[in-house]
C-alpha cells in the first residue's frame, strides 16, 4: 500500500515559491540575486493596520474567533463591498480566510465532486488548477493569449463551457499578466454566463486597488446583477494592504455557499489568526489614503519595466493595466544558445539560464500556462529593477 496520496501525485508544489526560495538561497550563498519572484509588496504594512494589531493583542483579543471571522470584520468586508463594488452582503453571506488561497481552496473542496469541470484562463495563478486537482475536480484550461491582451473572448469562454462545468475562475487585475477587464469587456463574458446556467462564477478580485491610467475596477457580480445569486467575489487584504504575512482574505456569496465553506474551515483550520482579523477590520475601515501613492509608485516601476524588457532583443512586452506583475513573450528568444552555452529550448531554459549567468530571477511562463512567457514581479526597487532589466537586456544581446 503506497504511504502517501493518489491525490498527492495529481499535484505539484508552488513554482512562485520555488522560484523564491532558490532566489534566497543563492543570495545567501553570496551571489548578487535580483529577485522578481514574489507576489508581495516591498513596502510594511501601513502603521495604523499595525497599531490595530499591536492592541488586539494587548487587549487579549488572542483566543479562538467564529470560526470564519469576528462579526465587526464582516461587517467591515461588507461596507467594503458596499463602498468600493456597489455590492449588498449581508454579514451572513461572508467568510473570512487565513489568506485568499484558504477561500479560494474552501470553495473548491465545498462544491466539487469527481469530474467537475473548472474553467480556467491561461495564463492563470498558479494554484487555480492545482486547488482544482486537490478538491478532485478536472481543470479545463481556456486559452488568452497575448494577441487577446491576455484576456479571455467570449467565444473562448463558450468553448470551454461543458455540462459538467462547474465554476469559471476570473481574475482581474491578474496574476501573472496585469490584464484587467474593462466593465464593457466582463460584460461580454457575463453574458455568456447568463445563456449558462448551471456555471459559477468565482471572481478573484486580490488586485482590486493596483491599477493604473484611470482604469475603472469592476467585478462580475456587479456588472450582471443577475449572476449575483451564482457568484463568489473574493478579495483580500494581502496585496492592497501590504498585509501578506498577516494571511486575511474574504469573499461573499450565497448564504448556502458560504455556511459550505465555513463547514470545511471548521474542521481544518478554525478560525483566521484573531489578531490578524483586528488588523484587518483597521485596514478596511481605516484611512484608505496609501492606496493612491502606492498605485502610483507601481505605475511608475510598470513603465520602467516595460520600456527596459522591450529594448531586450526577442522580447515582446505589452502594457499591463494592473497588478505588479508584466508577462514579456521571449519568443524571439527560443532556439538560441546563450553565452554560458544553454540551448534556450523554451521558458523554463530561459528562466534558468537567466539566473545561472545573470542572476536575476523569474518565474517561467509554463508554470502559468502559456509559453513562451515570463513573468516579472516589479513588487521591487527602481534600481533593483533598472539593475535587472540591464542585466536581461545583456543575457538577451548574448543569445546567438
Ligand atoms: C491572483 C491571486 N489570488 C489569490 C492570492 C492569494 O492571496 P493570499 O496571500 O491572501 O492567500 C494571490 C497571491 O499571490 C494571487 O496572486
């Protein structure tokens, strides 16, 4: 009898966090790394969110919660909702996650059985299939590609749908592109939605506030009304709030999706850190005022970023509307041999190659499902970055 899992083997670890860790390796080997890796912000957490922390732990605020968040933090997520999406959500149709990945994760495992289908749009984070093959549904990958801008069309979408299809999972601003759909653009996939019935929505909102040149953020719910009653619209302090340690993410749906979920948290992990749900109660109704500098310094290293890769020879890089992140085509890149000799087959021999003789590390479009891409996190110094896109400026003069 084998000792670990079948659904183990359908799985593979984090290639963001592997990309990381070997980044932090090397650098504490002594070589001269330039991370482009994570997923995070570079800056704190802002001192008021902090201060929220600080006196919930002094105030004994440290025991077991409810099981999926304190009723003053839904409360909260549903003003946010209110505010910031036009969207009514009562306290009860909120759950609230030791991170986004929990919520995402309890959703998945509440609602599919053998065979349920996923739609998921390449490139996507990396976890979404992942969470899918764990939760034992089937991944179903829809194609958006850079001649698309990296945004799913609604005939993609329609192609993907099957009777078995369970969930659509959207994501914008998203992970790994910095796609964002325009309120027009989700119009035209909720729309196909609405001629199917049986299909769900889960909306990643992560990167709601990091977006850039009077982009207008909207979310599916909001854009049809009449998905609301098949929607789960999920956010997170992670990103907006430079809270990625802290691990608080929520979402909103049906009353009967949410009670589901809560049933899967209370018999893995209980209730989110408690001190972490009084920060985040702070972070949401707290003075939203670093939101605007902070999209502004991103647009800034976006367009640094941009303008360095697309001066690389074979290296087509487009603009992104949102997120941290920019996702270049290499490819007129593959089928070189790089100084240090590597034969640059696809993404992943590039990525490793890059890291080997320049020392700047990305993630290799396969792990996002598209090549020949990589992707960069710009969640980083102007000078480290001007650093490193001189340096894959130089790796790409190098290639013959
Ligand atoms: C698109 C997307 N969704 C969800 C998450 C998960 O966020 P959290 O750190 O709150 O679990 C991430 C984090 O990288 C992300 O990029």
């Amino acid at each position: 009898m084998a000792f670990l899992s079948d659904t183990l083997a359908r799985v593979k670890p984090s290639p963001t966090i592997a990309v990381t860790t070997k980044a932090a390796e090397l650098r504490a080997a002594g070589r001269d790394v330039i991370g482009l890796g994570a997923g995070e912000p570079d800056f704190d957490t802002p001192d008021n969110v902090k201060a929220a922390g600080i006196a919930a732990i002094e105030a004994g605020k440290t025991k077991y919660t409810a099981v999926d968040g304190i009723p003053e933090l839904k409360q909260a997520i549903c003003a946010k909702f209110k505010r910031d999406n036009g969207l009514d959500y009562t306290p009860a149709q909120v759950t609230v996650g030791t991170g986004g990945k929990q919520v995402i994760y309890n959703a998945l495992m509440a609602t599919l059985n053998p065979g349920d289908e996923v739609v998921i749009p390449a490139p996507y984070w990396v976890s979404y299939p992942d969470m899918v093959l764990l939760a034992g549904g089937e991944p179903v990958i829809a194609e958006a590609g850079l001649e698309t801008g990296f945004k799913l069309t609604p005939e993609a979408l329609e192609a993907a749908i099957t009777p078995k299809t369970k969930w659509l999972i959207f994501n914008s601003p998203s992970n790994p592109t910095g796609a964002a759909y325009s309120a027009d653009e989700l119009k035209k996939l909720t729309d196909v939605l609405l001629r199917h019935p049986h299909v769900w929505i889960l909306s990643d909102d992560m990167y709601e506030h990091l977006v850039f040149d009077n982009f207008v953020f909207a979310t599916p719910a909001q854009v049809e009304p009449l998905l609301y009653d098949r929607t789960l619209t999920m956010n997170g302090v992670s990103k907006a709030y430079a809270m990625t340690g802290w691990r608080i993410g929520y979402a909103a749906g049906p009353e009967e999706l949410i009670k589901a979920m809560r049933k899967i948290q209370s018999q893995s992990t209980s209730n989110p850190c408690s001190i972490s749900q009084w920060a985040a109660v702070e972070a949401l109704e707290g003075t939203q005022e670093f939101i605007r500098p902070n999209q502004a310094l991103f647009k800034g290293r976006r367009d640094l970023v941009v303008a360095g890769l697309n001066a690389c020879p074979g290296i087509e890089c487009p603009v992104p509307q949102g997120a941290f992140y920019v996702y270049p085509s290499i490819a007129g890149c593959i089928g070189k041999t790089s100084k240090g000799g590597a034969e640059i087959t696809d993404d992943e021999a590039f990525a490793t190659a890059l890291l080997e003789e320049e020392n700047v590390a990305v993630v290799f479009g396969a792990a996002f499902g598209l090549s020949p891409h990589f992707r960069v996190s710009y969640a980083t110094s102007d000078a480290a970055l001007t650093e490193a896109c001189a340096r894959i400026k130089r790796f790409c003069e190098g290639l013959s």
